[in-house]
C-alpha cells in the first residue's frame, strides 16, 4: 500500500486541516513498525477533552481502502460532564470525516493507478 508512506498521509493530513476542522491540529503522522525499511505511517493523537490516545490506520486486508480508528486502552475509568461529552463528540466527529477523507484519498490514488 504506497500511499501509507509517511510522506503521503502528512500531505494528507495537511490537506485535512485546510478544510477547517477545529480538531484537526491535534493529528500527527507518526512512523509505524514495518517489514524492513518500509516508510509506513499511522496518524495519532491525543484526545483532548479525555486523556485517551487513538491511532488511524488503512484496513489490511488486500485491495481495501477503508480506514480505522483504534483507541488505545485506559487504565482508568474517564468520567466526564456534559461539556467534555459535547467536546468529545466533537473530537469524534472530526475523526470520522478523517477517516472519510483518507479511505477517497485512497481509493482515488488506487484508481489512477489502475
């Protein structure tokens, strides 16, 4: 998968933010363990309103161009009032227009190269 270099998904995420998500600074391309010295990305971030951290990766399995957020495990139980609850749901809103704006990225760049 090409356009999981870490190159690609940051002009992606740079694109991402220029549609003007309020949320969207808090992203970051960070390198992901690979096969050898392949230059493969995740995009992670902390969650502001609670203190979780996720991580957005492109399903594996062959030909798919969906894309996952995976929210790292809490030690903790994480209470929150009405206005972190608003907060969060806007944090949330902004990671699935992410992962809308990823999976078209990638099925557009699989499909110039077909």
């Amino acid at each position: 998968m090409p356009y999981r270099t870490i190159a690609t998904l940051q002009s992606w995420i740079d694109d991402f933010r220029t549609l003007g998500y309020d949320d969207a600074g808090i992203l970051r391309v960070i390198p992901q363990d690979g096969d050898g010295d392949s230059d493969t990305g995740l995009i992670a971030a902390r969650l502001r309103s609670v203190s979780t951290t996720f991580y957005v990766a492109p399903e594996t399995e062959p030909g798919a161009t969906g894309w996952a957020v995976t929210f790292e495990p809490r030690e903790n139980a994480a209470p929150l009032g009405s206005a972190r609850v608003l907060a969060l749901s806007g944090e949330l809103a902004m990671l699935s227009a992410l992962c809308t704006f990823l999976q078209g990225r990638a099925e557009a760049f699989v499909n110039a190269r077909t």
